[in-house]
C-alpha cells in the first residue's frame, strides 16, 4: 500500500473504468465512527475509561424503530448473534446536518454497509452513494431516512435493494464528524489530485487534515471530482481509517475524554455496550483483510433529476458478494 500511494496515479477512472472500485484499507481492528468506542476496549486503558465508554453507550443506544418509526423489516430466518460469533453486517450513516447546513438536514449522504466474518477474519464495506435509484423509494437512497421512518427507513431501504440483511446501525452527523476529527487532533490521509474546497486547498499525497472544518471540506467536495459522488465516498473511507488510525494505540486517557463527549452529543446505534465489547473482543480484523467497494450506477437525468442507477447485474453481484460473506448463500 505505501508503495501504491507514493508511486504515480492515474485518474480514478482510468484506473478502475465503470466498474465497482475495490480498494483494501487498514481499518486497524475496527470498522467505523461509533467502532472508535471498541478502540478503547480493545486498547485495555483504564477502568475509568470502561465507565465512561459504558456511560456513553447507554447514552447514545437507540433501536431503528423506536418512537413509534417503522419496524424494520426482517429478512433473516434465524436471528444472528454476536455473542455467538456470527458473521454481522452494520450500516455507517453520516447525516447531512449541522455544521451550518440549511438544507438536507435529514438526508443520509454517507451510507456504507459493513460486513464482518470472524470465522475468516476478513471484513467488506460497501458505500452506497448518496444519488442512488431505490425502486422501493421511489427516489434517492439518501432520503429513506427523512420519507420512510429515520433509522429504520433507511435500514429497509438498503436491505430492499441489495437483498442483504442490516443487523445493526450507527448514525454520526456532520457536527460530530468535524468534533472527532477536532477530538484525535486531525488526521493524514492521502489525497488522489490538488483541488480547493470552502476556503482550503488540498495537495495530492499524503496531507494532514488538522481540524474538523478542514476535513469537512475535503469530503464535501464532488463537483469538482472526475468521478463525483464516487470520489467523495472514497474520501469519507479515507478520514474515516484515519480517525482509526489515531486512534489504534491509544494510552492517554484524558485525550479520550473529549472524544466520549463527542459520540455522547452526535451519535446513536442500536449495539448495545454487551454487542460493542463482543465486538472488540471477537471481531477484530487484520488491515490486508478489507475489502472497500462503491457501487458506481449509470447516471440518469430522464426525470429532471439527477440519478446513479444500478444495473440489474451489479446489485446481483453485489447481493450475492455479501450475502457469501454473511453465510446466507
């Protein structure tokens, strides 16, 4: 990998065409934004971090269908357990709000489906862009959350086009985004091609993202990407490991503290801290181990609107891909 990222790069789309792009990630052990918590766990820091890690979770638990939404559609036949080391699937959501927005406030831009084997070790994540066709909906994949029930909706809405059970979630917005990127001190990824966004400017290679406005920016950015939408999820993948990376070899308590605030104040998931510490314990994966995949659909303008649309062919693929992983075919 260091050798891919310091070596020249050809454009995305030369380089993987119109086809799903697959890239490994380290993810370090962990898979995503409220997975930061297993971290700590896992890290074996202090007992007063254990009570401030439970504390949090108890805080931010909130089921998909609570308050009434609406149920989540089940679509196992039998009921999956982490307890008992079953292969699981999670649903990152990253929601367009705060952060001086006005509008989308309730649109789900980042949605990737991870899913996890302990048996083999080996872990997939599939980002879902935010323009993508849902027949189910009638519409984009990134308003299920606001039209079909929060959580749930948007649950329902990606196990319908990918005939793939969602097990658990977890919901970050855009605030919390830009404070955990501010909570770990900043993060380095690396940068495909020099762009400017909001005020900043981004250099190809390795670059250091140092405050949560700064890497708000360079994941916003789309319009002026050659592969749009699709270049921002891989972007959102990019600050999301390097969050995990900071964060691999944690030891000082104290700089937990405002990271503990931070997923308090701007996170909710239906894991419990039970689910959270058989995670960490169970489910950890090695780096060479992660296979990243976006769905890149046709684009379609028919309506007025602007659509990612899937082939029929692509989301079989794609089905059945995770389906395997999860042991259901």
């Amino acid at each position: 990998m260091a050798e891919e990222r310091n070596s020249g790069r050809r454009s995305r789309r030369d380089q993987y065409g119109d086809q799903p792009r697959k890239k490994r990630r380290g993810l370090l052990g962990c898979f995503g934004w409220i997975l930061l918590l297993l971290l700590v766990i896992g890290g074996g820091v202090a007992a007063f971090s254990y009570y401030k890690l439970h504390s949090t979770a108890e805080a931010i638990y909130q089921p998909a269908d609570a308050n009434g939404a609406t149920p989540v559609e089940e679509v196992r036949e039998t009921e999956v357990s982490i307890s008992e080391k079953d292969p699981v699937s999670i649903l990152l959501l990253g929601m367009d709000a705060g952060a001086g927005r006005t509008t989308g406030e309730q649109n789900t831009d980042v949605m990737i489906l991870v899913t996890i084997n302990p048996e083999d070790g080996t872990a997939k994540m599939v980002s879902i862009p935010r323009d993508t066709y849902v027949a189910s909906l009638g519409g984009k994949i990134n308003s299920a959350y606001a039209t079909a029930g929060g959580p749930s909706g948007s649950i329902n809405a990606v196990q319908n086009l990918l005939n793939v059970p969602v097990d658990y979630y977890a919901l970050v917005n855009m605030t919390g985004m830009m404070n955990i990127i501010d909570a770990v001190g900043g993060v380095t990824v690396y940068n495909d091609f020099a762009f400017s966004q909001d005020g900043y400017t981004f250099a190809e290679g390795n670059i250091n993202l140092a405050t949560g406005d700064e890497a708000l920016a360079y994941v916003r950015m789309r319009y002026n990407d050659p592969d749009g939408d699709f270049g921002r999820a891989a972007r959102q993948r990019e600050v999301l490991i390097g969050i995990l990376d900071k964060y691999q070899d944690v030891q000082n308590v104290g700089s937990l503290l405002g990271l503990f605030e931070t997923v308090q104040s701007n996170v909710t998931t239906d894991l419990t801290i039970n689910d959270m510490t058989n995670l960490a314990l169970n489910y950890r994966v090695d780096s060479a181990n992660i296979e990243s995949t976006t769905l890149v659909g046709s684009d379609d303008t028919s309506s007025g609107i602007y659509y990612s649309v899937l082939s029929d062919a692509q989301i079989a693929e794609a089905s059945s891909m995770l389906r395997s992983h999860l042991g259901l075919e």
